[in-house]
C-alpha cells in the first residue's frame, strides 16, 4: 500500500470534518465514514494497488469538500439557511462592538458590566461558529470579560464606600414619585 | 450580460431546485431496491441532479436521521463490504406524499413557463 494514498484521503476528510463543525456529531460521523467507504471500496474495484493518481481521481469524482459540504444544510432545511449565514456573521462583530463600548462606559460600572456580559457571551457563541470572525469574537471575549471584573470590582468599591448614603437615594426617589402622580 | 455570469446564475438556481427536491429522487431510487452508495450515484448522476458523486452523503446522513432510510452492510465481490440504504416505512410515505406534491406543481410551474398560470 502507498502511504500518499491515505494522506490525500486524510486530508479530503479533515478538511470535510471542518467544514461540517456545525453539523450534528452523529451526522457528520456519518457522512465522514459514507465517504471513507466510498473512496475505498472504489479503490477495490481497481483490483491492483491503488496510486494517489487513483485517489486524486476518485476525490475528484466525488467533488471538492466544499461542495460536498455545502450539500449539508441545518436541520430545518435551506430555507432557514441564507438568513442563518447572514445573522452569525454580525455576532462576532456585535461583541466587539459591545466590548468597546463597555471600556467607554467603564465609569459607569452597571452598564459597562451588563454590556461586557453580554460582549462576553455573543464573543463566545461567534467562537464556536467557524464563519465568524475571530479577532472580533476574541475582542468580544477578552474586552467583555475584562470589563465585567472591573465593573464588579468598582461596583463592589461603590457598595462599601457609599452604603451609609443609599438610605438617603431611596427617600429622594420616594419623594419624587407622589409628586409626579398626583391626578385629577 | 457575460457568459460566465449566467453559469453561474444557472448553478445557483440548479442548487435551489435541487434544494427540497433532489433527497425525494433519492428515496424514489431507492423504492424499487436496496442499493450502495455508487449505485445511488451512478442512477442519479449526469450533472443535472447532483454535480458530484460526495454530495450524496450528506443527504443521505439525513434521510437516514430522520428515519426515512436505515442502512445495512453487504458482501461486495470487490474489496471491503459495502454500506446498503433502504427504504423504511416513513421513507415510502415520505415518497408517496411528495409524489402526490410534486406532480400538480410541477404541471402548475410548465403552465406558468408556457404562459398560461391557472
């Protein structure tokens, strides 16, 4: 046997399995070892060694990965498939987005922090999707998580510091919802 | 408009046809008889239905999840054994359903193309 026989067909199906990270894992098992068997049960039909001219050729006939793999679609059928390519592609850039605007935020820990959570898991969704772009979703993850430990930790630092005065916010906000409700 | 444009064009609209429609031509193929997966390729091959022999595995990934084919091994008189599909019951239900679909649609969509919709 030719080793390059196996490595190009390794590769074939290394490739595919990439491209298939969004299929189901039983699924994609399944359409790897479908196609495994198809390369090599048309290798057998040669009834001599098989070349790696053998194997480019019955690569060929199969068609590239990317259009066996674009023969896969989500569960839920193609129609589904179009806005689901478009939407993923702005998670990435909605964390980075978000980060950002957290670190601009930052003197105001609540909101910074509330959008670094959010920066953080939209950055962790578009990760795990492979048609995102990365550096956003890592900017998402590592901006998102910097600032909800510093809008914790200001938090935190607020809370001990003005405890004593917060009894004083609540009776203003007291005050000030008679005076607005007064009605005929 | 360029030639090449137009190509294009044409394997975008052959990807939406075959898009709902190409995995009942696969079930269909199989009505009469188990088969592997180059037989399957072979009957259904010729460009117009499916451009490459691998783009058969998905499709058949997915029949076989949804239960509309199972699969089993036979001896093959050349090299390893080979992986069968065959049709379960839902998978002929399946074909039936589509075929009573598809043949008044099919009758509607010539009609409109020959200029006469009703």
């Amino acid at each position: 046997m030719i080793t390059g026989r196996h490595e190009l067909l390794e590769r074939y199906l290394a490739d595919l399995e990439r491209r298939l990270a969004a299929a189901d894992p039983g699924e994609r098992a399944d359409i790897l070892a479908s196609v495994r068997e198809h390369v090599e049960s048309e290798l057998a039909m040669l009834d001599r060694p098989a070349t790696s001219a053998d194997v480019a050729a019955a690569l060929e006939s199969l068609g590239s990965v990317d259009t066996v793999a674009a023969a896969w679609t989500p569960e839920d059928g193609g129609a589904t498939a179009a806005p689901g390519r478009a939407h993923p592609a702005g998670l990435a850039v909605a964390a980075g987005v978000l980060a950002a605007l957290s670190v601009l935020l930052i003197w105001l820990p609540p909101v910074a922090g509330s959008l670094g959570v959010v920066a953080l898991v939209l950055g962790i969704v578009a990760l795990r999707r492979r048609d995102e772009p990365r550096w956003a979703a890592l900017t998402g993850v590592v901006v998102g998580a910097t600032t909800v430990v510093l809008g914790l930790v200001v938090l935190l630092g607020a809370l001990v510091v003005f405890a004593p005065h917060s009894e004083t916010g609540r009776t203003t906000d007291g005050v000030s919802v008679p005076a607005v409700s007064p009605a005929p | 408009m360029a030639p090449e444009v137009a190509a294009v064009e044409r394997t975008e609209l052959l990807t939406h046809l075959r898009r709902g429609t190409l995995e009942y031509c696969l079930l269909a193929t199989l009505r009469g008889a188990p088969a592997y997966g180059q037989e399957l390729a072979r009957s259904l091959g010729g460009g117009t239905l499916i451009d490459s022999e691998g783009t058969l595995y998905p499709l058949l990934a997915r029949l076989r999840r949804r239960g509309w084919v199972e699969t089993f091994w036979r001896d093959s008189p050349h090299g390893p054994p080979r992986r069968y599909y065959s049709l379960t019951l839902d998978g002929h239900r399946a074909v039936e359903t589509f075929t009573e679909v598809w043949g008044p649609f099919a009758a509607a969509v010539t009609r409109c193309l020959e200029g006469d919709p009703r």
